[in-house]
C-alpha cells in the first residue's frame, strides 16, 4: 500500500503503519512524481473547502492528474 498526502505529518503517520507514503497534491502534477507504478488505485481524496480549486476539478482533474503518474 502506498499513500499520497498532503501533510508531511500523516506521511510519517502511515509509515509508521507500516505503509510507504508520499507528500504531494492531486491537484499539482509536479508533485506526483514520487508515485509509484501501480496495477490498482484506491482514489479517496478530501476536499478541502478552503481550496482555490472546485470539487468537481479535485473529483475530475485530481484523478486524472493521478492516473498520468502511476
């Protein structure tokens, strides 16, 4: 299981789960890079309401941003 975050903290959190993680942004593809190969997403981001973005863009754009980078 990997897990992509945004919180430096909760990266540290799921590591010490046991599960690798990265720091990035759905919604910054530059940020994706650390992803690793994958055959399965589970995608379950959040939305932050307080965001510059809109839901349908993190729900939309978010995933497909993803999905270029696993």
């Amino acid at each position: 299981v990997h897990v992509l975050t945004r919180s430096p903290v909760r990266a540290d959190e799921w590591r010490s789960c046991g599960w690798s993680s990265s720091v990035g942004d759905v919604m910054v593809p530059s940020s994706l890079r650390a992803l690793p190969e994958s055959d399965v997403m589970f995608y379950a981001v959040g939305y932050d309401p307080a965001a510059p973005v809109s839901r349908r863009d993190v729900a939309v754009q978010g995933l497909r941003n993803a999905l270029d980078h696993v």
